[in-house]
C-alpha cells in the first residue's frame, strides 16, 4: 500500500502497520500507517484519486476528521 509523509511529501510504499484506536465518538477504529524511509514520521495512507469517477459536487458522509472517513476503517 502507499503512503505519504506529512514531512516531506514522499510518497512510499510500505507493508503498513495495522494501529487500533478506540475513537469516544466513532468507537473502535482501525487504520494503515507506514514510516517514511527518510524522516521515519509516521504517515497516513496515500488513496489517489479515482480517475474513474467524475466529480462529485457533494460532500462525503464521513465527517471531516472521522477516523472512518478514508474507508480504511475495518469496523
Ligand atoms: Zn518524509
């Protein structure tokens, strides 16, 4: 899977290490982060854009800042 440093913008691939969190409003969440290989900063998935779909004008039903709003949340 592939990720992105919030450091330094790199995108890298990595086998991804699966952390569980217990969200007080979302309850428990799962999600993938891997560690960029220059700064070793713990980085979110990188998901690209569909380029299948057009784009849609409306907003997504996660909540910003949902620890589900990726899709990568396995509960
Ligand atoms: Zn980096």
């Amino acid at each position: 899977m592939k990720f992105k440093c919030p450091e330094c913008s790199k995108l890298f691939e990595a086998e991804g290490t699966r952390i569980e969190y217990h969200s007080p409003i979302y309850g428990p969440c799962a999600k993938y982060v891997g560690y960029c290989p220059d700064c070793n900063v713990e980085s979110d998935e990188y998901r690209e854009p569909n380029p299948g779909k057009k784009y849609q004008n409306y907003e997504p039903v996660s909540p910003p800042g949902c620890c589900c709003s990726g899709g990568s949340c396995d509960f």
